[in-house]
C-alpha cells in the first residue's frame, strides 16, 4: 500500500509592511473607539440644531479639517517609526536564525551516530573478516554471528555489485532481485570502504518506508563486490531505537517540536509528532525556495500564516554521503510579540497627539459655533413667525456684524408684515365687495336692487358718508365718452344713502355736461375733487357745502365703452386714495355698468317681445276671425232682404251666418288655447280636435266629417302631439289643397290611438316635396317624440290622407 502524502500550499510574502498597515488600521480602530466617546462628550450637542445629521455641522468639519490633517501625518511618522523597528528586528532574526539552527544539529547527528556507528564498525572490522568470501557467504555470516542487529527494525538487506538484493534478514522473499541501484549505491561504487545514509525507501508491496545507513562490501583486492544497508522503520511511525535515541536527543538539548529532520528528497525522517513521519514536504513551495535559495532562513506564508524558516545540514562534514537537513519553523507574529509594547507606546502617542489638538480645536470652534447656533436659532423664529426676535452677539468681529444685521432685518420684516397683514385684510375685504357685487349683478336685473347694493357695500369699503347712484338717460343711444357732448343727456337718481331725504332729487335730470359723472364718464375711469374743484351745477355744490362735504369721487359705470351711469361718494374729510383701490372702484363701476346695461337690454327685449305678440295676434285676427266676422256681417246686412223675397234662401243664409259665428268662436278659442297654456292641457283631445273641426269650417267653409270612436284617456304629451299634427295637417288643407270635403277620423282603442285626416283636394307628389316643405319635418318630429308613427300618402289631383298611429305596449312603453 503507498501512503498518500499530506502537502500544505504557501507563498512568500515579499512586502511585509502590508500585514504593519493592517495590524496598524486595526488597532487604530480600537483605539478610536475608546477614545470617541470622550471627545463626543466634550462637543456641545445641545448647540447643534440642525436639520442635517450631525456630522453635517459646521463644528464637526472645523474640527474635521484642523485634526484630519495631524492624525495623516502622526500616523504616517508612527508607521514609520514601527514599520523600521520592526524591520531591523525581523531582519536581524531572520539572519541569526540558521545559525540557531546549526548549533542544534550536533547533539541529533551524535545521537544516531552512537547508535549505528560502533555496531557497524564491529560488524566490519571482527565479523565481516573473509574478504575472499563470496557475497552470500559473508551476508550469512553477519547475521549468524554479529550481536545487536536486531536494533534494525526495518532489516538488514545485502546487495550485489549490480545492485540487486541477494540476501535479506529477516527473510523478505518478495524483496530479493530488487534493483536499489540508486544514488547512495552509486556512491559506495565510486568509494569503495565508505558508508552512506540514504534517503526514505519504500519496501513493496508493503509500503513500509525505511530509512537505511549503507556500507560498501570490498574483495581480498579492495574491489567493490556488493553493499549490506542496516535499516530503521519510518512509516509506520514505531517506538525504536532510531525514534527513542532522537526523542532522548531532542529531550537532552530542550529542543523544540517545531524542528524536524528531512532527507534529501524532503520527507520527513524525524519529527516529534510521530504522525508526521514520513511526511513528504517536496510539494511545499516555501521548502522548495528555501533549501533552492541563498540564503538558509526567511520569512514564508504557510497558509494563514508567516512563518520564519531556518535549515542546517545534519552533518555538514560528511559531503554527499549524508543529505539530511534538520529545519525550524516558527511564527513570524511570536517573533514580533516582543516589539508590542513599543508599538503601543506608539500608540499612545499618536492618540495623544491626537486627542490634545482636537479638544484646543473644539474649545475655540465653540466661540465661533455658538453664535452660529443662536443666528440659526433665531432665523428659525423668525421663519416662524416671530420677527420681534432679537439676538445679542458680543465677539467683536464678522459675526457681531452679521448679527447686527440680522436684528436689522428682523425690524423691517416686522414693519413689513404688519403692513402686508394690513394690505391684505383690505385686499380682501375689497375683494369680498366684489365678489357680493358680482353675485347681485348675476342673480338680479332689477337696476334699483343692484345699484342699492353697490351703493352700500362700496361705502362700506371706502369709509365715506355720503352716496348717491345715477342712471344716464338720453333720447338717443350715442356714446357719450368719446368727446361729443349729447345735449339731451341726462342723470336720473336711482339710490341715495347717508343724506336727508330732502336731497333725494340732488342731480334729479342735470345735463351731463354739467355734472362731476358726465366729466368721469368721459375719462371711463374714477375721478377725485376737492368740493372747490367739483365740475357741476352750482345748486348741486351749495347743497353739498351744507352737509360739510369737502371731497368727492365720481365713479362711472361703463359697459362696453358706453358710459351708463354713475356712483357719486362725498367725504367730510380729504383721504388718499392708493392705485389699487381706484382700480377696485373702476372694476365696480364696470361690473354696475354690465348690470344696467343688461337691465336696459333686458327691458329693450320684453318690449319688443310683448310688441310682436301684438303683431301676431292681429295678424291671427286679422286672417282668421276678422274675415269671418266681415263675412257674417255682410250676410247679416242682406238677410232680411232676402228673407222677404225668398225664405228658403233666407233660412240656407241664416244656417251659413251660424256656422260663420260658430267658426270665428272657434278660432277665438283656438287663440286663447295658444295665449293660455294651462287651457290647452285641461281640455281633452275631443274638444280640441271638434274646435279645429269647427274653426277650419268658419274660416274656409269646406264641410268637415269628424268621426271620434272610443274613450280617449291620454297623457298631455301624446294628446298634444295629435292635437298639433292635426293642426298642421287642416292648415295644409286650408292653404293648399282645395278641398271640397275633409274628414278626420280618431279611433281610440286599448294600448292604441289612430288618427285619420283626408281630403279629395288637389295633392301633390310626395318625392318632388322636400321635407321641410309643408311642415312635414315638424309633424315628423313630434311624431318621433312621443314614439309614433306618421305616414303621408297622397296623390296628384287625387287628395291627400294623413296618418298617424300609435301604440302602448303592455308593460307600459311606447312603440
């Protein structure tokens, strides 16, 4: 079986300062953790009022900047310091290291060679005597005859002049033609009587590793015939006289576990720990640079960790016949423990060099910080609202200053907030003036309510005593703002307030040319006086000298460039009036004036409503019931004639002057259904339908057959839809069908309505009339309101028949 090696990768380290800067920063930290809570005690954070983190603070960068600056430079002299200290001592350890090593290999050399060497040399000088012997022979007689080689654990092998084993003790049968022809055979070849100490072999199949002290077998001549080894076991690791005699060695001399002793190819032939006999370190990059190096000891990296590594031969005289070396590793850190307290020392300098500098910097920063906080302080009163907030500073220099100029700014911003809360309030209450004018001006248009309101409401705002409103009349509608004088002009008073109601005529029909109004009202915008400069009548002026009026404001009421009316306010007392007021009271005036203008508006337009209702209703009369009144009258003038002459013509003229009476009392009904709506809901469709019946007879004397089947119960929206198609529908007839004989028709059925109109007059083509032609359009979208269907059929010389159906379905809705 082979034993499979254990190998440990390592590197060299070539910058040892890297592992000081690291050990450095970490301490470092340590210390400034200790030390922080100190120095954060000393700072004033009750003074930092800030909306940053702390370390934002002014305070802490002064310090930053002035400490920051000495910690670089301490530390970069401490590392200095250190980084040489330690590495004259590292240096110097390394260099005296190997020489350490050397003296320890004398003692270990001595203690196997008084194992091996005085039983060797009696083997060959008192038992090994016939020289002319054969090999065989002579390896039979050593193991019959020479004492103690049972010391040899690991056997005894004999090996021929080509370096095949001939004979083995004890008896290894699978070992015997072995070739051990190696380097320590080639040795003893060329050096005939010399021994030689091999290196680890490996016996198979077994894979016992033994370590063998070789000596040369020479003729009767001094030729070299053969080889006899004298072996010891390695591995397995065993209690014998090889690892005792090295134990009590290493016991003797107070070595320590961290030396070892290797053979020429790097396998561990000794060590302390028997379970690193055997060991193969020739995968061990360090070992292979150090035994390859210059130098016999350095500083290595066996894993995670710096080691100092020294070897020394195990037998420096012996040249190549012994290639052992005997080795010492030890911690590079238990090297340098002796310099720690220099380094804390260190240390303790850099941190006072440190600490002192930074509490001087703190004390003084707190005499340019503290007046600092107290500006923030008071900025944030001020911010607040506090501008009566004052600081007292007392340093002397910018910052008393500045200070001084923060107090200043605390006073004007005092003055000037109190006089923004007072422009303001004003603000609003004018503002609120003109929102409540605004709403009577858009929910009114009766000019007295509107003008009233004003009136009061701009009194109010502008503190005077006296006001009064007046209208512009005028008998004509030219503008009178635009230079030209109108001579029939006029004010009329529409409101009066604060004066006696003797003065309610004051200004009552005064030319405008005369009048304070009539000179605003051509500038468009308010005007002031004193009462001497006043432009009015003097009768005006007199009356207002005895109420003790000194000053007045014309404001006009203009709407779109047309000057209406006007807003007189009287003082007893002369005011100044700011430019945002006199802006206020020119909006009013514009607002009042879209009031009375809409006012008159609105009076121009019932007017002309109520005069073309005038004209409607004569036209109505005078098409419909004045002609059949004239007609009735003629008759009536000529019937007692005919009368006389011919009863039967008289009686057929009596029945037509009925029906012309009976038609024009249908058409004056009819009229007052349209002049009076209510009427026209109470009636039902019968009625309705029996009057349009009867006033088409009186007004165009053709004969109408009314047929109306069943009981009618109609809602008021379905009953005026057939009641005004079938208006259309006669008044069609009337205008152009020529009809000799009309009939209407209407079947009231459960769920169902029809309506029936038919006349034999002279028709039309339905496709060459439009759909407005006729008021088609109109029937069909009353028709389409209420769900109905409207159907025309006519045909050229042939009539016309129109109808119009309509159904309820059972759930209640339309079709």
């Amino acid at each position: 079986m082979v034993r499979k090696t254990r190998q440990s990768r390592g590197r060299i380290i070539k910058l040892p300062e890297l592992q000081f800067v690291l050990l450095l920063i970490n301490d470092l930290h340590r210390y400034w953790l200790n030390l922080t809570p100190s120095f954060l005690i000393f700072i004033d954070w009750k003074g930092i009022h800030m909306k940053t983190h702390w370390w934002k603070s002014l305070r802490i960068k002064i310090i930053g900047w002035s400490f920051v600056p000495t910690v670089i430079i301490l530390s970069a002299v401490a590392w200095f310091t250190f980084y040489s200290y330690q590495k004259v001592i590292g240096d110097l350890a390394i260099k005296q290291d190997w020489g350490i090593v050397q003296s320890k290999t004398p003692p270990l050399f001595q203690a196997f060679f008084d194992i091996t060497n005085p039983l060797i040399v009696k083997i060959i000088l008192q038992v090994d005597t016939q020289r002319g012997a054969p090999l065989e022979d002579r390896a039979q007689n050593i193991i019959d005859h020479a004492e103690g080689i049972d010391i040899f654990d690991g056997g005894i092998y004999f090996v021929d002049a080509q370096g095949k084993v001939v004979k083995t003790y004890p008896d290894q049968p699978e070992v015997l033609g072995q070739d051990w022809s190696d380097a320590q055979f080639r040795y003893m070849v060329d050096h005939p009587g010399k021994a030689a100490y091999s290196n680890l072999r490996t016996i198979e199949p077994s894979g016992k590793e033994i370590l063998c002290i070789s000596a040369s077998m020479n003729g009767s001549q001094g030729e070299f015939i053969g080889a006899d080894y004298y072996c010891f076991t390695i591995f397995p690791a065993t209690q014998n006289t090889f690892y005792e005699s090295f134990s009590n060695a290493y016991s003797k001399n107070a070595l320590d576990a961290n030396i070892y002793i290797v053979d020429g190819n790097q396998h561990i032939i000794f060590s302390t720990d028997p379970s690193e006999m055997g060991k193969d370190l020739s995968g061990e990059a360090y070992i292979q640079q150090l035994l390859q190096g210059q130098s016999m000891s350095g500083r290595f990296r066996k894993g995670a960790e710096d080691l100092l590594v020294s070897y020394a031969p195990f037998y420096p005289y012996a040249g190549n016949y012994v290639q052992w070396n005997v080795i010492k590793e030890e911690s590079w850190s238990e090297i340098m423990r002796p310099t720690l307290p220099y380094r804390y020392l260190l240390y303790g300098l850099l941190a006072l060099g440190v600490i002192v500098p930074m509490l001087v910097t703190a004390y003084g920063v707190r005499h340019i910080t503290n007046p600092i906080q107290e500006l923030i302080h008071a900025s944030e009163q001020v911010t607040a609202g506090d501008f009566k907030h004052r600081i007292e500073v007392n340093t002397g220099d910018e910052i008393e200053t500045l200070a001084d100029q923060f107090n200043t700014m605390s006073v004007e911003l005092d003055d000037s907030y109190s006089s923004l809360e007072k422009k303001v309030t004003a603000r609003t209450k004018e503002l609120a003036t003109l929102n409540a004018i605004a709403v009577q001006v858009s929910s009114s248009l009766n000019l007295n309510e509107i003008m009233s309101d004003a009136l009061d409401r701009i009194m109010d705002l502008t503190g005077m005593e006296y006001g009064i409103a007046y209208r512009v009349e005028s008998g004509d509608d030219r503008a009178v703002n635009n230079g030209t004088e109108v001579e029939k002009a006029y004010l009329r008073v529409m409101a009066l307030r604060g004066m006696p109601s003797t003065y309610a005529d004051l200004g009552e029909k005064l030319p405008l040319k005369h009048s304070a109004a009539g000179v605003a009202g051509r500038r468009g915008e308010p005007v002031i006086w004193t009462l001497e400069e006043l432009p009015t009548d003097g009768t005006v002026k007199q009356r207002l000298v005895t109420l003790g009026v000194e000053q007045v404001i014309a404001i006009p009421l203009m709407a779109k460039g047309r000057f209406v009316g006007s807003l007189n306010l009287s003082t007893n007392q002369s005011r100044t009036y700011p430019p945002e007021q006199i802006a206020l009271l020119k909006t009013v005036g514009q607002q009042i004036g879209v009031a009375v203008e809409n006012a008159r508006l609105y009076e121009q337009a019932e007017q002309a409503a109520i005069t073309a209702e005038r004209s409607r209703l004569a036209r109505e009369l005078h098409d419909a019931v004045t002609q059949t009144l004239f007609s009735a009258n003629l008759i009536a003038d000529v019937l007692p004639r005919i009368w006389k002459r011919d009863p039967e013509e008289g009686m057929k003229n009596l029945e037509e002057l009925r029906q012309l009476t009976r038609g024009a009392l249908a058409e004056m009904r009819t009229m007052l259904l349209e002049m009076r709506p209510e009427s026209l809901e109470r009636a039902d469709i019968r009625t309705l339908l029996t009057q349009l019946a009867d006033a088409f007879i009186g007004r165009v004397r053709v004969p109408v057959a009314l047929d109306i089947q069943g009981d009618c119960k109609l809602t008021h929206e379905v009953k005026l839809v057939f009641y005004r198609v079938a208006q259309e529908a006669m008044n069609n007839i009337a205008k152009h069908a020529g009809a000799r004989q009309v009939s209407m028709r209407l079947e009231c059925q459960p769920w169902q309505l029809n309506l029936l109109i038919k006349d034999d007059g002279l028709g039309f083509d339905p496709g060459a009339i439009t759909a407005e032609h006729l008021g088609i359009a109109i029937m069909r979208e009353r028709a389409n309101s209420i769900g109905a269907i409207l159907k025309i059929e006519s045909v050229v010389s042939q009539g016309t028949s129109v109808t119009l159906s309509w159904k309820l379905n059972p759930e209640g809705n339309q079709q």
